[in-house]
C-alpha cells in the first residue's frame, strides 16, 4: 500500500482519537486537519509531505509564541494548553536540525559555492537550505543565515 501522507496519517489518528474520545487531542488534530485542508485548497493540489510538515510547523511556532505570551502575562493554565498541543503536532514534524548539522551544511555549501565574502551570502543559504532540505529534517533558515553570516564574516 506505500507510506502514508502526513495528511492521512493525522486523518487516520483524528479518527483513533476520537473513538477513544480523547477531547484534547481530538481537537488539535481536527485543527491541523483543517490547517492542511485549506494549505490544500490554496495549492489546488494534494500537498507534499514536505509542504504538510512546513504547515504543521507554523501551528507549533504559533503555540510557542503564544505559550510565551501567556508566561508573560502570568497565565501558567494557558500556556500549558498551548505546550500541550504542542506536543501533539510535534509528534507529526520530524526533529530540529542540531548546530552542527546546520554548521555542516553551511561549510559545505561555503566550499561548494566557492562563496569568499558577505556578498556570496544568497549562494550560500540556497546550497546551504538545499542541503539541510534533503536530510528530511525540520530547519529554520534564520538559523542557517546566522551560520551563515558567521562563516562569511558578514
């Protein structure tokens, strides 16, 4: 039968959690379904698992900045909603990419670029991005662009 989509797998998991009447994570799974669904009806088109994983990590970036707004402001039972839910999407994108990995790629990309001074910079991300893209893992450019910037003396 293949590998699942991201998309089926949270469908098929909305549904087990739902029979098992687990209300928190029955609704943040209804929420990511729905999130994907309209990334979908934007694109026309069945989404890659790559674009769902870029979706599912916008929900959670959300959730932690809103989890940080509530610590802010003193309101511990709110942010530990948010965490919560967090940690539902999480089990959907794949792992933060360490230091040195994003380090890695960017000497890489310095060396395979031939990129000399700050102005090589966009070469260096696009290598640099592609690279990181492949390994499967979830990265955050500003990351690699301060890698970046440090390797090229920007």
């Amino acid at each position: 039968m293949g590998t699942m989509t991201l998309v089926e797998r949270i469908a098929q998991d909305l549904t087990a959690s739902m029979k098992a009447k687990d209300a928190e994570r029955t609704s943040v799974l209804r929420m990511a379904k729905a999130a994907l669904k309209n990334r979908e009806i934007d694109k026309g088109e069945p989404l890659e698992d790559a674009e769902s994983v870029k979706a599912l990590q916008s929900l959670v970036k959300q959730r932690e900045d809103s989890a940080e707004q509530y610590e802010k402001a003193s309101r511990p039972e709110l942010a530990g909603k948010e965490r919560a839910e967090i940690a539902v999407l999480k089990v959907y994108v794949p792992a933060e990419i360490s230091d040195e990995e994003v380090a890695g790629a960017v000497d890489k990309a310095v060396e395979e670029t031939g990129a000399a001074s700050p102005k090589d910079m966009g070469k260096v991300m696009k290598a640099a991005m592609a690279a990181l893209a492949a390994s499967g893992k979830a990265v955050d450019g500003k990351r690699v662009n301060a890698a970046a910037r440090k390797k090229l003396g920007a």
